[in-house]
C-alpha cells in the first residue's frame, strides 16, 4: 500500500500549520461551554474530536502543544519516532508502531501542554494514526513550537528540535 493510496481512499487532506495529513471523522454535536471549561480554553469547545493523521518520508508533524491531552492510536505503516518536551524540562522519545515485542507503542498519550512533534523513523514511509481529544480539538488552541526557544529551554534536544521545527 502506498500513502498516496491511503490518502486517496480516506479523504486526507493537507494539515494546516503542522504538517502531515488528515481528516476529522468525528466532532461531538454536544458543546462544553467556556464557562465550564478551565480557563486554557478560549472557547467553548466540542465534547471530543477524532482525526485521521498520515506521515510520509516528505512530512511530519512540527513541534506544537495544545492544552489538551491527545491520545495518538498507530494503525498502519512504518515507525514514528515522537519527540515529547515536558514543562519541567525532560525529553521523551518515544517510537510509535505496532511491533511492540520490540518495544514500538501502538498508542501513546501526549499531556496537554507538553510540547510534541512525531516523524518517521530512517527509512520508512508512510504511518496512518489518529487522534482522539477530550474537548475536542479546535485550531485556536493549537501553539507551534518556535526553535531558537525550544533548544534554549530543551538543549539536548537540539537535533530532533531541529529536524521537527520551521524557524
């Protein structure tokens, strides 16, 4: 199978900001709203959201945060590797995929306001995933990652924070 098939066959369209591909295939009806959320939010927001989220060998997704957690479920493909940059400065690298005899984990949680950016490992592919939130997902609160300050905070991250940001 070839990415180019998958993204014909789901419907997965360019992600904006963060790169990579996409479709949302569930947003909740029901709405929370802001005044019952924590004050993070800026808006009220969908009960939960789902995504579609594709890779290829040519994208990745750019180090970002939400104030959300974000669930990350592997459903086919190559290996990811996701870079996580926790608020009290600890790296996390973490190899997303299904052969978990060798320790690739099929699905991983991402913390709300833990810095987070994925590409594939040397030599793949492709990796179709999803993401499930809890309030859903809602561009204004998405943060990309700003490189000069993330190795100044995240220094022995510099080469992955290198490879996973724009500027």
């Amino acid at each position: 199978m070839l990415a180019e098939e998958i993204i014909k066959i789901l419907h997965l369209k360019p992600l904006p900001f963060e790169g990579g591909f996409f479709r949302e295939t569930y947003r909740s009806d029901e709405i929370i709203e802001k005044r019952f959320l924590p004050s993070r939010y800026g808006s009220s927001k969908p009960y939960y959201t789902a995504i579609y989220y594709l890779i290829t060998s040519n994208t990745f997704s750019y180090i970002h945060r939400l104030p959300t957690d974000e669930i990350f479920h592997f459903y086919l493909g190559d290996p990811v590797i996701m870079l996580q940059l926790h608020p009290n400065g600890e790296k996390e690298e973490i190899i997303i995929g299904n052969d978990i005899l060798n320790g690739e984990i099929p699905q991983i949680l991402v913390p709300k306001n833990v810095w987070q950016g994925c590409m594939l490992k040397d030599g793949g592919n492709f990796a179709l995933m999803g993401t499930t939130m809890s309030p859903g997902f809602d561009f204004s609160d998405l943060e990309i990652g700003k490189r000069d300050e993330l190795i100044e905070k995240y220094p022995q991250a510099k080469d992955l924070i290198l490879k996973l940001t724009k500027l």
